[in-house]
C-alpha cells in the first residue's frame, strides 16, 4: 500500500490564540490531555467552545485538526479513502487517522450532525486502548502519544431531533461552557471586533437583554459571535442602532413579534 507524501501538519497557531476563562476549563483540559481522556464542550453556539480548542492546542503544543460535521459526513470522510490515480491506488488518510498518526488534537465541531454510524468509529479511540481500526486497509492503528479527541455539542439545538446516545457520551468528559460574564464578554467584544469600550460595553447590556427572550420563544439567543459582528460593523462607520439590527436581530428570527420585541430592546438600549 502507498501512502501519498502529506504536508506536515500546521502547528496550532502562530500565536496564542486569545481566549478569556470563564471557569476552571483549562486546568480541566490540561488534566483530560494529560489523561488521554476524550472530552465533550457544551455550550450554546457562538460561546467559545472553538476558540477554547485553538487556545488549548497552542498551550499544549499540539498541532489540531477541526473537523466541521454535517449530516453526510460519512465514516470514510473521517478515517480515509482509496483514492485512484493514474499511476495505481492511494491509500489518503482522512482527518480523524491523521490525528491518530501524528498525536494531533482532533475536533469534531457539532458532532451531533454527524450521522450515528459515524459517530460510532471514535468508539474504540474513547477507551482506554485508543485504537482507531481502518477496515478497508486491515490497519490497527495505535494512537500516537498527544493524540486527544475533543467534540462539541449544542444541548439546546434540535433537542428532540437529534443527541448523542447515551453509549457514545458516556465516553467522554463533558465540560460545559456558557457565554462569558459580563465583564469578560464586554472585554471580548472590545478586543475582536476592535469598538470602543463604552459600545462594547452597551451591546453585552443589550445581549443580556435579548438572551431573556428565550422563555418568550427565541430558540437561539445572540452569542458573543454576533456581538463581536456588531461591534465590527460599528467600528466601519455604521449606525449602532442599523449594527444591531443587522448582525444581531435579523440572524436571530423571522417572527415578527419577536422581532419587534428585539427592536424596542435596541432602541432602549441606544
Ligand atoms: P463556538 O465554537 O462555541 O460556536 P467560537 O469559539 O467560534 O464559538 O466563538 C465565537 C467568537 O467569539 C470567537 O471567534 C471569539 O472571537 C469570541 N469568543 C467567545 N468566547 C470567547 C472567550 N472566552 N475568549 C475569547 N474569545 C471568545
């Protein structure tokens, strides 16, 4: 079998990654990576689970793989394929085996999409054994030391459609993570999208404010994702108030009860 020549893989980050704590995540992790253990981040879109990883992959020095999972995203897409070129058949690592070879931080970001028989393959990498088998080769690969796989997870997106089993989470330690407090968040805000103190400040109010919508029927509330969206559009000479609208309310819902809702706490907010 011939394994084609791959790029070596990119170190995590030229820099540290700028990530704020909120709780005891990273000594969590440090231990969970020390341990091989496989972990579960849970939180609510747009809170920082992505940066979390990035940050951690450049502290612990391990280079990391992302993986975005959708609802086609076969075993093969993750463990590899026999790719057929002129010259014969090529043996082409997928992500996940990549990570297993090189002891990479392998991320399955929204794991929950991916379909069950897939989920199913990191099974053997969760116990303690870390093996990953690759059928279509007859390989048994043992994973190289600093191999870690990390997934994460929305608890509150399509609950009742779609969870992971009880088997598969078992295999994980699970930290929850949620949006910042308001003093990080408003740091944040002002650090990535680069607005005055003062407007990152009101719009972290104003996400406060909206995040109570929830009870009234927002599925989705506006993350620190969107607030740092805002903040950048504001910092390119857009109106505060058209900022909000635009990359806070209109993304959130099409209901225009809620809508207007959101749009009278802009406008007391401003
Ligand atoms: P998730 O993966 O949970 O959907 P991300 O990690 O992509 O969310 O976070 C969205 C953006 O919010 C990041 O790109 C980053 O700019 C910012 N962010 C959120 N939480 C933090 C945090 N604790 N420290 C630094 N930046 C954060």
């Amino acid at each position: 079998m011939t394994l084609p020549e791959y790029p070596p893989l990119a170190k995590a980050s030229e820099g540290e990654p700028f990530y704020v704590p909120c709780g005891n995540e990273v000594a969590m992790f440090e231990r969970c990576h020390a341990r091989g253990l496989a972990v579960m981040l849970k939180g609510p879109t747009g809170c920082g689970k992505t940066r979390f990883v990035e940050h951690m992959a450049w502290k612990l020095d391990r280079p990391l793989i992302t993986v975005a999972c959708h609802d086609d995203l076969s075993a093969s897409d993750l463990i590899g394929r026999f790719l057929i070129r002129h010259d014969g058949t090529v043996w082409q690592d997928g992500p996940l085996t990549r990570a297993v070879r090189e002891g990479a931080i392998c991320y399955l970001d929204e794991v929950v999409e991916a379909r069950q028989d897939t989920v199913v393959v990191l099974h053997a990498l969760t116990d303690h054994r870390r093996l990953l088998p690759i059928d279509k080769t007859g390989e048994l690969l043992m994973a190289a030391p600093g191999f870690q796989l990390v997934i994460s997870y929305n608890p509150g997106y399509q609950r009742m459609l779609k969870d992971l089993k009880p088997s598969t989470r078992q295999r994980f330690v699970a930290m929850d993570l949620d949006f910042p407090g308001e003093d990080a968040e408003a740091k944040i805000v002002e650090r990535e999208s680069g607005v005055d103190a003062p407007t990152s400040r009101a719009l972290v109010t104003l996400a406060r404010r909206l995040r109570a919508l929830r009870d009234r029927g927002l599925a989705e509330v506006p993350s620190t994702r969107l607030l740092i969206a805002a903040g950048a559009l504001c910092v390119d000479g857009i109106p505060v108030r058209e900022a909000c609208l635009a990359a806070i309310v209109s993304p959130l819902s099409d209901d225009e009860a809620l809508v207007g809702a959101m749009r009278d706490l802009v406008d007391g907010t401003f």
